[in-house]
C-alpha cells in the first residue's frame, strides 16, 4: 500500500509527480495497484476493458484517495465506475492510465527552441489516445512546483488533475479522455516557493471565452490552407498593393440591436464586397488576437493564438479569410511580438517566474503602454513567437502580418532616458536579442510560406529593414514610410498660402524612396487621440477641405509606395475615429462625401490598371521628377514609368487658383490625355479639365525636355495624364 505521506501530497496538489502515485502500478506478477482522487466519490469500482468488474477501490483519505489491487497488468485498459456523492453514477477512463503526450521528437525541438509549429503539440488538441477520444494538455512552465488542468469538468478544482513535467522541456502534460470541443479551461500553478498562483489562460489556446471572461476554450486546430501562387503574385514587390485598414469593431456596427458587433460571417458579406467595389487589393485588420480590453484596440493581445470571440468562434475567421481570397482580396492581419499586458490571467509571472517577460523592469517593462517585453533572448519565447507567426499564415492562409511597434523592439532605450535602460553586450543601445528574433521570424516565413509577405512599422532610420537577411537586413518584404505620411500631413495641413515655403516636406521622401520596399501609410494612428479625422486636418472652408483631400490622395497613389488608407478616410470620415462605435455611414447622403468615395474607388481602378504606377515603386528607374521646384504656385509632376516603359504623368496643385496655359515638359512626343482629374464634377470638384479631349506635345523645351504640353490646373487638385499615341 501506498505510504500516507504520498496521499497527503496529491489531496494537497503538493506531489510534483502525480504519475508515480496516481494510476496504475505494477504490485506483484499480474497484479496491479490502481490508485486515483476522486473528491466527493462515494463508491469507486474498476472495470476491465470489457466492462467486467474487477473490484472496488477502498477510500485511504476522506478527502477523496481511493487505492485497491486488482487482477490486470498494469498496461491492460481500464474504467473508473464512480457513484457521486450526489447520487449520481459516472463511468469514465482514468487520466493516468495514459501513457506519454509529447514525442521525443517534440521534446528535443521544444527543448532547443526550434520547434517550428508547437501550436501542434502545446496548448489543448483534440485528439485520440488508445483508442479514446479526449484532449490532450500540454503547457511550458518549467519552474513550477505542480501544475493542474483546470476547467468545467472537474470543479476547476487544481487537486483533480494534476500534470506530468517532462523536464527535458520543462513542459507539463496530460491527457484528458472524455472531454472535447467547447470544454473551458485554464492552468493552475504552484511556483517553486509553494505559492499557488493566479489561473492562467492557455498561451497556446486556439479559443477564448468572451471577455470579460478569461477561461480558455477547446478548439480544434485549422487545417493547413494550402499554398497559392496566385496569392504570392498578388503580394510582390511588382504588384499593385492598396491596403484598406480596419477595425473590425467599429467599421460597422448593428445599432438597431444594442450596436453589436457584426460577426465574422456578417462580416463577410458586407466588408468584402464592399473593399472589391471600391478596388482595394487588401484589407489589414488591427489585431484580432484574443485581448482583454477593448479600448487597446487589440494591440495587448492575450490569447495571441485565437481569434478574439468578439465577432464568433476561430472557423469563423477562417470563412473570412476565404472570403476574402475568393473575391481576389488579400488579408493582412496586425502582430504584436513587442509587448503584452500584465492581466493576471496571462503571461505576467506565468510560472511564478518572470517567464515569458525580461525579469529586469529596465528591459521589461513599456512604460508607455503599461505592457511587459517579451524576453526574447530566451529561445522558447521566440520559438512561442515564430510558431505563433506561421500559425496565422499557414492555419488561416492570411497574406502577411504588419509587425507592430517594431521600433520599440529595436531600441533598448527606447521612450527611455539615460539610466533607465540597459545597453547590450557591446556597450549598445540596439537590443541584439529583438534584431535575432525579426530575422528568424521573416526567414521562418520566408521559407515556410513564401507566398506570404511581412510589413514592419518601423518609424526610425533603422537601416536594411526591407532588406533580405543574408543582405545584412532584417528581412522584411515592407515598411511603413513614417516620415512620408508626417511630412506630407504636415504639408497639407498648412494654409495654401503658406505652402510655397514647405514645399520640400512634400518632395523630401523622394530622396530615400528607394532605401525600403515602403508602404505609404494613412493609418489609425493619424485619425485618434486629438488628432481629429483626415478631413479635419485640412484647411479652409468646407468646399477647400474637400478639395484638399482630393489632391492629398491623388498625390498618395501617384507617390512611389504601396498604399495604406485606415477606414472611413475613403468617405471623408468628419468625426474623429472612435472604436465603440460605427462609422459615420450616414454622411454617404451627402454628395460631397459621395465624391470622396467615388475619387478613392477611381484612384485605385486608375492605380491597378496601370503597370507605371506600381511596378517599380523601389527603384529610381520607376521615378522621374519633371517639376518640384515650383514652389510660388505650389505644384509638382512626376512621371511614374512601368517594367515595359510605358509611364503616367501627374501634376498636383496645391493652391486653390486655377492656373492658366500651365506648361509641362512630356518624356516623348505624341498625344496625351487625362486619365483622371480630382477636380471632376462627379468627385464634387468645380470640373476645371487640364485638357479637353486630347492635346499635342509641342517642340517647346520645358522642364528640361525636348516637348512639352499646355494645361489648365484645376483649384486644389491632381490630374493624371496618360500618352495615348
């Protein structure tokens, strides 16, 4: 019989080996002793793999032990016949008749850090073990003392399911016959000290509970979608790329019934025909990582394996994303590997060690954001990290992944000041750690699944961002232009009258737009927090601001770069962005707003059917100034050239005069007409034409060129100019 102390320990949940007590035990030659806790048991019998009765189990402590010898070999199957206290009778198999969770194989890759895709055997999988079904539980925690699955099942009480370490990985691992999709869950740890701690939510959980609830949620693990060359054509470097932001929250809300949320299938129907109907190649959700707090707007994710329960269950996502992809959509999904928040249902403190965060609160902890750093010179945490980026791209076939904050990561002295940060082992302010982990995860990516593409919201001159590992860069395929979108903001923020002295915030991007593969962003960030909306930051009257919107995004799709719009910017939003609630659909009943809407739908036709305005937006050989200078009437043209030569002009004006018999030098002679013209009756413009019909290149030598043709330039506007012969 077992010793007493041994029982004390598992009715404490103070036995760090719950296998070498629990289960089934070899007692002597075809004998086997069969031991199990059972709170609130009244009767125990064991039966065979038949279901014969091979005895009763006798109580050894009144909180629940039971201990007998039967008649069986201790690998021969078995169930537990249990009548509750309650009166009720339950027949189930016993968790620790089960033999290893983990391979040796997984154990090895787990351990080394190297484990590509440990969503596969970490977290909860449904699975089938011996013949059973049930879920197997696997978490990492290797300084823990004890670590439980608790849940629905058991009372989420940490005494009845205890784990097995397998300290090779320092991971905890159990199977769970009986139990299946839909069963709640969280993990109970006892640190080293003895301390039990906070239940934490699964790190690798595939669902969540609604919030505020925090429990994890069983789920099944998404199939592999398959690769798509078609996809990867339309994520390169050559092709058109005009990205529409959005927060699922507040893109549309259902007000007539308590401004819910829409669901992912709701969803579906609406946003995606309503992106391919304006001509956006790709949508970019902000975060849909599981997270507690809604006004983070997702970005201090806690469940960064499962989409937030907000708009429905994981498969929903997933008909999302094939949604999207069906009507030729791209879907980019916003990463957050630089931080998370300190709830205590989360990583914080996980094994009562600073675990997956940096222990030292000068390398650990945001204090803008209040959040904690992921140690990223541990490997598990990168591989927890890599593994969660493949995840997304192969598990939901998502194109890419926007990497938030990178500049945070990039910098240990980030938003710090002298003292308050630790330099590396070099004496340095870059964190060498942060700068492995990014170019492990692109080539991962790069690898794995090539179709997909990763975009780095990088606001520094960190150099190579863009740039292929083995080329000395950090591997991205994308950066967002940060300094493009303050300078160009800042620009048309100014009163037309000033703009002749500030001509070079427009024109100084040209000067290294061809050190990154760069995204021209209008995002959320520009549109919140007192900024007020894109609209609001124009000025004059209304009829101006309107005009000046016009020319700002007709500018923004003639600039080098792919392109980033954050949702309710394509109407002319009026109100700053605010997430609880719905865009301000109703203004579309006004034709002002409605000419907004139609100029971005145009604009991105325009821009998609044009190889010379997305071709070759990262080399100068795609870039031709003709005028820049001209800074007393505030205009500039560009030629934008494609692959084949063939090229667009566009010539912007700034000022809200009309500028008569307005000379501009032309590459080549030959007929030239407007493709488009944001001063257009039907964008709400006051239809001053740049050319009626069609007009000659004349030999005229102007801007440096042998032809050249004459214009009108509308007020505040932007004209596109094609050759035709």
């Amino acid at each position: 019989m077992l010793h007493t102390r041994y029982i004390e320990m598992i009715c404490s949940a103070s036995h760090g080996d719950p296998f070498a007590v629990l289960g089934p035990h070899l007692s002597s030659p075809g004998q086997t002793s069969i031991r199990c806790f059972l709170p609130g048991a009244a009767k125990v019998t064991v039966l065979d793999g038949k279901g014969a009765a091979l005895g009763d189990l006798s109580l050894r402590h009144i909180d629940g032990f039971y201990e007998e010898t039967v008649k069986q070999a201790p690998d021969a199957p078995y169930r537990l016949r249990v009548k509750w206290e309650s009166g009720i009778e339950d027949t189930f198999d016993d968790p620790y008749r089960f033999p290893l969770v983990l391979g040796e194989m997984d154990v090895w890759l787990l351990g080394e850090g190297t484990h590509l895709r440990p969503f596969e055997v970490l977290g909860a999988q449904i699975s089938t073990m011996l013949g059973i079904a049930g879920v197997r539980f696997a978490v990492w925690a290797p300084n823990a003392s004890r670590v439980s699955v608790v849940g629905d099942f058991n009372l989420w009480d940490g005494r009845r399911h205890p784990m097995r370490q397998r300290r090779e990985c320092g991971v905890w691992e159990l199977f769970l016959p009986g139990i299946g999709r839909g069963a709640r869950y969280k993990f109970e740890i006892r640190s080293n000290s003895g301390h039990v701690l906070p239940q934490h939510a699964d790190p690798y959980a595939l669902q969540s509970e609604l919030r505020p609830a925090t429990a994890s949620v069983v789920c099944e693990l998404p199939a592999v979608q398959p690769p798509s060359h078609e996809r990867q054509l339309a994520n390169a470097l050559n092709a058109p790329i005009s990205i529409y932001e959005v927060h699922l929250g507040s893109w549309r809300r259902v007000t007539e019934d308590g401004n819910r949320w829409l669901t992912w299938d709701e969803l579906a129907d609406t946003l995606v025909p309503y992106v391919q109907e304006m001509g956006f190649t790709h949508i970019e959700l902000m975060p849909v990582s599981e997270h507690p707090f809604d006004g983070s707007w997702g970005y201090q994710p806690i469940g960064v394996y499962a989409p937030t329960s907000r708009f429905g269950e994981p498969a929903g996502f997933g008909r999302l994303v094939e949604r999207c992809h069906a009507a030729g959509i791209g879907l980019i999904l916003d990463w957050v590997p630089a931080h998370f928040p300190t709830d205590i249902h989360g990583l914080a403190n996980f094994d009562g060690t600073q675990l997956y965060e940096y222990a030292d609160p000068k390398e650990g902890f945001h204090n803008d954001w209040n959040t904690l750093i992921y140690n990223l010179g541990r490997t598990e945490v990168r591989n927890f990290l890599v593994g969660n980026a493949l995840y997304w791209l192969e598990r939901f076939g998502v194109d890419g992944l926007r990497v938030d904050a990178v500049a945070s990561m990039l910098y240990k002295d980030y938003s710090r000041k002298a003292g308050e940060w630790v330099p590396n082992a070099y004496g340095g302010r870059e964190n060498l750690d942060a700068i492995a982990f990014l170019k492990r995860m692109n080539e991962v990516v790069g690898v794995e699944r090539p179709q997909a593409i990763t975009l780095a919201e990088e606001s520094t001159a960190y150099p190579a961002v863009s740039r292929p590992t083995f080329a000395g860069g950090l591997g991205f395929h994308y950066k967002w232009n940060m300094g493009w979108m303050h300078d160009t903001l800042s620009y048309i923020s100014r009163d037309p009258i000033y703009r002749q002295h500030h001509q070079g915030e427009l024109t100084f991007g040209l000067l290294y737009a061809f050190n990154e593969n760069f995204v021209l962003p209008i995002s959320h960030d520009e549109v919140v927090h007192g900024k007020g909306s894109l609209l609001n930051k124009m000025p004059g009257d209304r009829w101006q601001q309107m005009a000046n919107m016009r020319v700002f995004l007709s500018y923004m799709f003639g600039h080098p770069g792919k392109k980033l719009l954050f949702m309710g910017c394509e109407f002319a939003q009026e109100r700053e962005w605010n997430h609880d609630h719905s865009l301000d659909w109703h203004l579309l009943e006004q034709p002002a707003h409605v000419g907004i809407q139609r100029l971005v739908r145009d604009l991105n036709r325009l821009y998609r059917a044009t190889p010379a305005l997305y071709q070759q937006d990262f080399v100068s050989a795609g870039f031709e100034w003709i005028e820049h200078n001209d800074t007393q009437r505030s205009t500039v043209s560009f030629a934008r050239r494609s692959e084949s030569g063939s090229f667009m002009l566009l010539v912007c004006n700034f000022t809200p005069n009309v500028w008569y018999d307005y000379r501009m030098g032309v590459p080549q002679p030959g007929n030239y007409r407007e493709a488009l013209n944001s001063d257009s009756e039907c964008y709400g413009g006051s239809n001053v034409r740049a050319i009626t019909g069609q007009v000659t290149a004349e030999d005229i030598h102007w801007n440096g060129r042998a032809q050249s043709i004459a214009l009108t330039l509308p007020p505040l506007a932007a004209v596109f100019i094609e050759w035709t012969s």
